[in-house]
C-alpha cells in the first residue's frame, strides 16, 4: 500500500525543495551560534582595555551582537512559515510548496534584507581597506557608497512592496522583485569580491618577490581571499540565482540557505579582525623592508628597569699561628756531633 500523496512529481520535488532548505538553515544558523561566540569571545577583552583599537573593537561587538539577532529572526520565522505550509495549512491548493510561494512573513523578510545590507556593508568597508594606501582609495570608497545606496533603495522598495495587503493573496510579486534585487546585490558582491581579491594577490605577489613565496602564502592564502572577499556570500547568491533563472524548484533551497549566508560570511570576516589576521591598514607597509604587520601588539605593561648591580668586596687576610705543643718530627738521619779536644 503506498501513502504517496496524489501529487506530481514536480510538485512533491518542490515541496522537498522547500523543507530540506529549511532544514539546512537550521545547521547553518548552528554555525552562525558558534562563530558569534568566538568574535564575542575575542572581541570582549580587548573592548574592555582602553587603547588602540578600544572604539573599533566595541562596535565590532555591537555589529556582531546585531547580526546574531538578526540570524536568529531569520531562522525563527523561516521556521514557522514553514510549518505553517507543511502542517497548519497542509490542504493549501497546490500543496505546501504553493503556499510557500503565495505567503510572505514580514519579519522574515526583513531579517532576509537587513543581513544583505550588513554583508554588503562589512564587504565594501574591507575593501576599502585594502586599498588605502593605495591612490584610487577615493574612488573606491566613492564607488562603494553609490553601490550599496543602490542595494539599500531596492532593497526598501522590495520590503514596502511585499507588505502590501495583495501579498497575502499572490506571491508572485515577491519573487518578481527579489530577483532583480538580489541581481543587483549579487553584482555588487562579485564587483567588490574582484576588487578585494585583486588587490590581495597584488600584495602576494609584491610580498613574494621581497620575502621569499613562502612570506606570500603566509599573508595572502587562499583561505584568507575566499573569507575577506566573502565569496561564501556569492556563491550562495550564484546557487539561487542560476537555479532560478532555469526556473528549477532547487532554488527554493538556496533562497533559504542565503539568508543565513549573508551572516555568516561577516561574522567570518570580524573573527579574522579580532584575531588580528584580517587584512590591516598597516598590512602593505613594508617595515624595515623585512616584514610586514598584520597584528596591532597588545598594550601590555613595561617591564621595571633592572636593579643596579650590587658590588661586594670579599678579602681574605692569611693568618699563621703556631703551636708549640707540636713538636717537629725526628729526623730519620743520624746527627753528628763533633768535640774540641784540647
């Protein structure tokens, strides 16, 4: 006897589409708990130091504190509207996948676009950083602030769009001005990322030709560009995007499992920041023509200056005392006398 709904097979792939991105948001918002606990971890006692860094360092926590929420908002909601299509409202025509696409969840949504504008953000600030001491720094951060105005003007309009009260009868505006936003997103992400990894192979190889290849891969491996260009970020835009544009019902999954992308990818960056092997302002200028500082030293105490020497004069003073009592040894010669006669 089989209990397989009387569904098609198309439908019941998309409905599986749907849980199984929803289930893989659940262990990646897992990896979103653990990276939050370290930034925080390091982040905590250098925030707590007044110093070099202390301003920086306590808005770092804030920035990650927020994200966290911002995870978390996401999940909770994905979560819910996922039960709704798969229990509360299992007889939805069309099934659970067809309630997924004509319900749109407020929150969720909101969670979904403030997490792209702080990627986006933390994406362009360390861009910026890599290039300032560089002569087109300007330019970049010109550049920069025009590309995320664009994300944060579609961004609002896709929000204001899909709370209208029609949203909750027809979902296909939601997906219609999704795409084109998370295009121009995407776009801003690849530009920034080409720019990023750019400039951190030039320094590569700058580092390369002066140190040695060795020094090269030590400052600019391939775990450091994949993470300070946020390429997880674009990739897991490129896995919905692609999908989508073939109208594959796979690309369900990946729109949930970017949502937790986009965090994770900054918190990846601010951990590498609070460790101290992040890309620094201070990191392409060459000290001493011999290594190059990627870590600010920790404003530990001076040592106390050393005690002065201490001088002592021993003197030894040879004392002969004798002893009377002490005869000297005998002779082992015979002793000859001699007599005057007269």
């Amino acid at each position: 006897m089989s209990y397989r709904p009387d569904e098609s097979n198309a439908q019941i792939y998309s409905e599986g589409a749907w849980l199984q991105g929803a289930i893989v948001t659940g262990v990646l918002y897992g990896v979103v708990i653990v990276l939050a606990a370290m930034c925080w971890r390091s982040l905590w006692p250098r925030a707590q130091i007044p110093g070099t860094g202390y301003k920086k360092n306590r808005f770092l926590l804030c920035y990650v504190a927020f994200l966290f929420v911002v995870g978390t908002i996401y999940v909770a909601f994905n979560a819910q509207i996922t039960q709704l299509g798969f229990i509360d409202n299992r007889l939805y025509p069309g099934g659970p996948s067809a309630y997924e696409e004509a319900t749109s969840s407020a929150p969720l949504n909101t969670a979904f676009v403030v997490s792209d504008w702080c990627a986006d953000l933390l994406m362009i600030w360390r861009c910026t950083v890599v290039y300032k001491d560089s002569g087109v720094y300007y330019v970049i951060l010109g550049l920069g602030f025009l590309l995320f105005l664009g994300t944060l003007i579609t961004g609002t309009l896709w929000l204001v769009i899909v709370s209208t009260p029609a949203q909750s009868v027809s979902g296909w505006m939601s997906f219609s001005l999704l795409f084109p936003y998370l295009c121009f997103s995407l776009a801003i992400n690849i530009f920034i990322s080409l720019l990023t990894v750019m400039r951190l192979l030039y320094h590569r190889h700058r580092i390369s030709k002066v140190l040695g290849s060795g020094h090269g891969v030590l400052y600019a491996s391939f775990a450091s560009i994949i993470i300070e260009s946020a390429a997880i970020y674009s990739t897991c835009s490129l896995l919905y995007l692609i999908p989508y544009t073939l109208n594959s019902p796979i690309s369900y999954a990946f729109m949930q499992i970017l949502g937790e992308a986009q965090v994770i990818a900054p918190l990846l960056i601010i951990y590498r920041v609070a460790e101290g092997k992040a890309w620094t302002n201070r990191s392409t200028t060459l000290m001493d023509d011999n290594s190059i500082p990627l870590r600010q030293p920790l404003n530990l105490p001076k040592p106390p200056p050393p005690a002065a020497p201490l001088n002592v004069e021993i003197s030894f003073h040879q004392e002969i005392t004798r002893d009377e009592s002490i005869r000297a040894p005998k002779s082992s010669y015979p002793m000859k006398f001699t007599e005057d006669c007269a």
